[in-house]
C-alpha cells in the first residue's frame, strides 16, 4: 500500500523516536492493539509495510503503540485518511470490507483521542497572556512580513478591493497516478468531462471516522432535494453520452460524494449510457484530481473548489449552486463567467443545464478562448489585490 507522506509528516518521522509493537502499552478501555488492530495489519498492510518489505519507506510494524504518549500519532493520523479514502490497501491487493474499515478506523481514533486527553490531564496549570498591541503589531509583522498599525486597528476593516479565490492559483499535480486512472479506466486526454455533485448538507455523520450523530433535520433535506438537485446533472450527462464522442467522469470533492454520485447518478443512467460513463469508487486527495481537470474537456456540476482549480488551469467549468452553499459560487458573475452559473433554487434554471454542457462541449474552441480570458482577468486582479494590500498595509 503506497502512502504518500506529506512534507510535515516526513519531518515529523524523522525527530520521533520509534518502538517496537512489542514495547507498547495497552489501552486503558476497550480491546488491546494486538487483538482490536495488529490482525487487521497483518492480514492488509504488513505484506507491503512491514519487516520484510517497506514500500515508500513506510513501516507500519514499527509505529509506537503508545497513544498516551502521542508518539507517531500523525503517522497513525495519516494512516486513518488513507484507509477511509479507500487508498489503502491499493486495488490490486486483498480488500477489506466496509465494517472491518470503519471498525479500524474507529478503534484507531478512539486511542488517539484517549491519548490526547491523557497528555492533556497531564500538563499543569496553563496562564494565559495576553499581547499588548505593540507585542501583536510585531508578531503580525513576523509572521506576515506586514506593518501593522496597532493604534489604529480600524484600518484594516475597509473593503478595498474584489481578491479572486486563491484556489485559483492551485498547482498541485500527481500526474502519474492521474494517467494510470484513465490509462485503467479508458478516458482519454480531452476526450471526457468530469460530472461532481452534492447533497445540500455534507452527510459526515456516514463518516465513521467522525464519530458523528445523525443530522435529522439535515438528512431529511437532504433527501427532499436530491432528485431535483440531480436530475438535470443525469440529463445533462445523457446528452453528452448521446450527442457527442464524449465519455464522462463521476468524481467527488469529498469522500461522502462518492457514494452520493453511485445513488444519484451512475444508479440511475440508461445501460446503454452507463458504457461510456465511468463512477470513481474511491476519494481522492487534491494533486490527482486537478491532474486529472486538466486533462478532461471541461467540468460541471454542484461543486466549487473543483471549477475554481479548472478554470485556474484554463479547463471550462459550468457551476450550480443552491441556497445552502456559501456565497462562493456567485464569483462566476464577478470573472465573467455568469451564463456558466445556474441556480438550482431558481426553477427556470435547471432546464439550462444541459444546453449549457452541450454547447461548452460541442463548441470546445470557443469554449476554451472564454476561460483564457477569465484566467488572464482573474490573474490581473490578484496582482492588482496584491497592490492594493501593499499600498495599505506596507
């Protein structure tokens, strides 16, 4: 199982001190590690991440057991993303089931939080201080590199400028793994559009990591809204699988929509559609998914980060948005893409959709010349935001 450790990760493997399972303590509640996780590893992980074998140099054999003491806690941290992912273990390996994942992952979390309350019980009395304005000015200007006047904080509380979501500038790739999919998958280079959707409140109480009661209030929303929040996406993909050489990609911003475009989507499309429509099972992190962006025709869908990082990248988005989401998606209308905006809360709107897709696809060209002036806009006023902060704040 390959897990990409991130920068932060890797700096923290190198100043802990690591401890053999053997030398590990036992949890104070609930199952010991050898009986409620080491078969779990064993059966999973160890073949590739253990004594004999360490691929990405990652052991996980080695990892201290001691979560009292929060030693290799964020290794463990990072263990738990890659599990609820679905990123480990690799496709090609044993799979384990849903229960044994959340049963893992659940037992892992405990132990880290009992660990976290130990430590805490442990300290002594913390006194709190607080900065005078001179000590805040110089700390703002340590941190920031800015000179802050802290005799006049109301300087700062202007609207000056309109700042372009910084999601625009996104460069994160993993290039590799993006081919690999499409390579698996058989979508070619500028030959699918990516399809994300939503339900109008993130369910992460489906989350077992999250530990998180049901939303009754929220859920049952949910469920009032999802068919009409899908169904012109459905008529939308129908229409680019029939009317053009087209194929298309359901893919999540975030793991619950994994399941959410299954149900609501690929569930639901014709068979003789469903053949040139591929449903990605599995999360992904941010630099696989933009590298997969940039090689699509063109996106569409409930979401905003995802077209905010396509069009930063000169890839056509077409957004829909609805009242619960934040005000982010109405930026569309700010960069001079408002006709690419839909509001599903709007009833004259959702028929829109699907001519919409059809014309950003049919008509790629000048589809194409559209966000490259977005993006030159959108770039010329982050430098000009970034002016306007220097002129105030420096």
């Amino acid at each position: 199982m390959e897990i990409a450790l991130k920068n932060s990760l890797l700096k923290y493997w190198l100043i802990v001190t690591l401890i053999p399972f053997a030398a590990a303590d036992e949890t104070a509640r609930g199952e010991s590690f050898d009986k409620a996780a080491l078969p779990f590893f064993q059966k999973y992980c160890l073949r590739c991440h253990g004594e004999k074998k360490q691929k990405s140099d990652f052991r996980i054999d080695t990892l201290s057991r001691e979560f009292s003491r929060g030693i290799d806690a964020e290794l463990w941290v990072e263990i738990i993303t890659r599990l609820n992912s679905g990123e480990m273990p690799p496709k090609k390996e044993s799979q384990p089931s849903a229960i044994e994942v959340g049963q893992i992952v659940d037992w892992l979390s405990d132990r880290i939080k009992e660990g976290e309350a130990a430590r805490m019980a442990r300290r002594g009395r913390v006194a709190h201080y607080r900065l005078s304005r001179e000590e805040y000015a110089n700390t703002v200007y340590d941190l920031l590199g800015v000179l802050y006047a802290a005799t006049d904080p109301g300087a700062l509380t202007e609207d000056l400028e309109f700042g372009p979501d910084s999601a625009f500038a996104c460069d994160l790739r993993d290039d590799a793994k993006a081919e690999a999919f499409l390579k698996a998958n058989k979508l070619e280079e500028g030959k699918f559009l990516c399809c994300l959707s939503r339900l109008r409140f993130t369910p992460y109480w489906t989350i077992p990591s999250k530990k998180r009661a049901i939303d009754p209030e929220r859920h049952e929303h949910n469920e009032k809204m999802k068919e009409h929040d899908h169904a012109a996406l459905r008529e939308s993909i129908i229409a680019v699988v029939r009317e053009t050489d087209l194929k298309v990609l359901l893919c999540p911003e975030d793991m619950t929509q994994v399941a959410v475009g299954k149900e609501m989507l690929w569930d639901k499309l014709p068979n003789n559609v469903k053949e040139r429509v591929v449903w990605r099972e599995k999360f992904w992190l941010t630099d696989e998914a933009l590298s997969t962006y940039v090689r699509s025709a063109g996106l569409f869908g409930s979401e905003m980060h995802s077209p905010i990082m396509a069009v930063g990248n000169g890839i056509p988005a077409i957004v829909c948005r609805f009242k619960e989401q934040t005000s982010k998606g109405f930026m569309w209308h700010d960069i001079g893409l408002g006709d690419w905006l839909f509001d599903l809360d709007d009833e004259s709107d959702p028929p829109r959709i699907k001519p919409a897709v059809l014309d950003m696809t049919k008509d790629s060209e000048a589809a194409k010349e559209k966000v490259k002036k977005t993006k030159a806009f959108v770039r010329e006023r982050q430098r000009m935001m970034c002016e306007e902060l220097r002129k105030h704040l420096l």
